[in-house]
C-alpha cells in the first residue's frame, strides 16, 4: 500500500519550508490541497510540478473514499493546507482517520504550525497548555468560555482580526481584566508582533490600533486557589 504524507506548509515566511516538505511534495503521485490556487503558489515558488486535487472541508467527506482505494493501490499521496499544519484547525482529521482505519500507513511531517510560536514567544508558562482553536462563534460559544474558567493550563486560541476585540472583551468578563494574555499576529511575516499584558491593556491597544493578520491569543491559565491553613485550637 501507499503512504499519506501530512505535509506543514509555511504560515508566512516560504524559507520556513524544510528540505523534506519539498521532497515530498516533489516525490508524491498526488498532492491534496485545501486551494489549488493558493498552493499553486507554494509549488511554483519551489519548482514543483506535481498534480493537485482539492481536498477541503466542503468536500473531504465526498472524496476521502476515493483517496483511500488510491493509498490502497499503491500511491503516495500528500496532504497540504493553506498554511501550517493540515488537521489543526484545518482539514485533515477524517482524512488522516480513515487511512488509519484502512491500514495504511500515515506520515505527518514536523513543520510550521501558527500556535506554537506564538504560544513559546508569550512569556507565559508553556510546560502544559490547552490548545482551544477557534471558539465556536455562536452556539456553546459560551458554554465553552465558562469551561474554561477554572483552566490552571495557558490556553492557545486562534481568531479572526475582525472579531478579535470582540473575543477579548468577552475574555476580560469571563476570566477577568487582570488576566495575562499575549496576542500573536502576522507570524513569521515581516509585520510580526506580539503585544503583552492583562486583557484590560491589550483591548485597549487594539481599540486604538485596527488589527490586522492571522491572530493568535495565549491566555494565562487561572492561578490555583490555595487552600486556608487550618487555624490552631
């Protein structure tokens, strides 16, 4: 049988690509793409000349039985997103899933990936970490923030720009406006920042400053409540 390849693909700078990415993508008999326009781009940039084949969130369930027989059969497959690692926080899951319970052989590349950067850049503890991606953005939305508000582990989310000071505000009510938190944009392009504080400074830097790029947010886990030492009889 053939093999799947997970293939990380750069979040921003192309000279994040490793040697192995491009060999792999050069060696493949196929590469699923979440756009083949947008890694169109990535292949060119590289000289890869290899087929590419839609494979995204709106079809992946339609197609996946399709890729298997081809894994079946022998062929090397790659699967790339947009930016990052295929499966978090973009498709990948089922895919990966259902090679896994066809027998076949699943490779996932190391490589870029949005949140670990930003996450090990915060200054927050980063030995344990809960990574929460994107919050729902209507139903459970807060369900899952309440969920939360115990978590002692910094917590990783990724949000939109546009609904970044919206998010940050619903933080600052649900764990506190003291709290610890670092937002993350633009990584490993050339506009990188990161801007750190409690969530009280930071809504307040973007409330003058409009967001722009991908957005990472690492909050501050809750500190632990210590317990009253009992008092002498």
């Amino acid at each position: 049988m053939g093999i799947l390849y997970v293939v990380p693909t750069p979040v921003g700078n192309m000279e994040d690509m490793t040697l192995r990415a491009i060999r792999i993508l050069k060696e493949a008999d196929l590469v699923l793409a979440e756009d083949t326009r947008t890694s169109g781009i990535l292949l060119k940039h590289f000289e890869i000349k290899n087929h590419l084949m839609s494979h995204h969130k709106f079809n992946e369930h339609g197609t996946a039985a399709g890729i298997v027989e081809r894994l079946k059969a022998g062929q090397t497959i790659a699967l790339i997103s947009d930016a990052g690692t295929p499966g978090i926080s973009d498709p990948g899951f089922y895919l990966v899933r259902e090679a896994v319970q066809a027998g076949i052989t699943v490779q996932t590349l190391p490589g870029a990936t949005a949140f670990v950067p930003a996450l090990v850049s915060s200054g927050l503890p980063d030995d344990r970490f809960c990574f929460e991606g994107f919050l729902p953005q209507k139903k459970g939305r807060q369900t899952r923030l309440e969920s939360l508000r115990e978590e002692s582990r910094t917590m990783v989310f990724y949000e939109s720009p546009y609904r970044l000071l919206k998010t940050l505000g619903q933080f600052a009510e649900v764990f506190g406006p003291e709290r610890r938190v670092s937002v993350c944009r633009e990584i490993s392009k050339v506009h990188e920042e990161s801007v750190r504080g409690t969530l009280a400074d930071v809504i307040a830097h973007f409330t003058e400053t409009e967001p722009k790029g991908e957005i990472v947010i690492v909050v501050a886990g809750a500190e632990s409540k210590k317990e009253p030492k009992p008092k002498n009889k």
